[in-house]
C-alpha cells in the first residue's frame, strides 16, 4: 500500500527534530549579536575582521530554516534508523569530558604537552569503554600517556617556534 503524497506530507516527526532547527537559528542570532561587537574596519582587500562571523552566523540561519521547513513537512524522511545502543554510555562520557575539563583547568599549570597527553589518555580510556573494550592497565595507561606528549610535543613545538604562537609550557625554556 502506497501513502498519498499528502500522507507523506503530514507531521510525522520526532520532537528532537524541530528542536534542532531552532537551536540552530538561536545559535545564529548569538553568533550574529556577537558579530555586531567586531569592529568592520576594512582589513586586507576591503574585508573587515566582522566578515567571517556574519558569514557563518547566516549560513547557520539558513541552515536553522531548511530543518525546520524540513520538519514542518514531514520530519527527516530519509534519515536511517540510528545506530548504536540505545542509550548513552555514561562512564564514557565521563572519562572523556574528565579529560577536557582537565585538560582546561591543568594546561597553566602543568603546560600545553603535560596537560594534553592527560587529556588523550582519559578520552582514549574513554573510548574504550564506549566500545566494551577494557579500559585498560598502569600500562596502557602509561602507554597512553606515551602516546598523548608524542603527539602533543610536536604541536606545542611548531606552535611555539615556528609560528610564534604562545602556549604555557612547563619550563621557561619553551621546549616543555
């Protein structure tokens, strides 16, 4: 049996959806009241430092009509069934935002490479556990750790010395 189109066209959509679309429209007039503060003074070939902010600010708004008109006729169609458990994995969540919130509140104090090896290893325990794998030993942890500074140095250092660009570090050398 084949729906009507006006069948298709009835609500039939999920909460979360209309929700979407106008969280978008907020976001984009938050994002266009903070453009209002850049100065527009004209930069390199006539475009100011507000350019980019109202650009994105009315891509979103854009973004934020199309879901709703999306919703408004119909809900998301052709959107697949999600995948996944069908709840959030809480113990997850909490290494890994345990490992930004750290990041953020350590990285002045330990520094930039200290600071982001701490945060990698806790998002990698993290998802771990969001995959039921285990979360791992001292070990792995300390492999993890390893891991986080060797990928972390290398970017503190191209931050630092090549483009000038000032993170804290550990030492006053600049190196760590």
């Amino acid at each position: 049996m084949n729906p009507t189109p006006q069948a298709e066209a009835a609500p039939d959509h999920r909460p979360g959806q209309l929700a979407m679309g106008i969280g978008a429209l907020v976001v984009a007039a938050v994002l266009a009241y903070g453009a209002t503060a850049i100065p527009s003074d004209a930069g390199y070939a006539g475009v100011g430092p507000d350019f980019l902010p109202w650009v994105v600010s009315a891509a979103l708004a854009i973004c934020g009509v199309m879901l709703i008109w999306e919703v408004r006729t119909g809900g998301y169609r052709h959107m697949e069934e999600p995948s996944g458990a069908p709840r959030g994995d809480w113990r997850a969540l909490a290494w890994v935002s345990a490992g930004v919130l750290l990041n953020a509140a350590l990285i002045t104090t330990i520094g930039f490479i200290l600071s982001c090896a701490l945060c990698f290893a806790l998002a990698v325990r993290g998802l771990r556990a969001s995959e039921g794998k285990p979360i791992g030993d001292l070990r792995q942890s300390v492999k993890d750790a390893v891991t986080g500074i060797v990928i972390a140095a290398p970017v503190y250092w191209l931050f630092t010395k090549l483009l000038a660009v000032n993170l804290p570090g550990l030492t006053a050398s600049g190196w760590i």
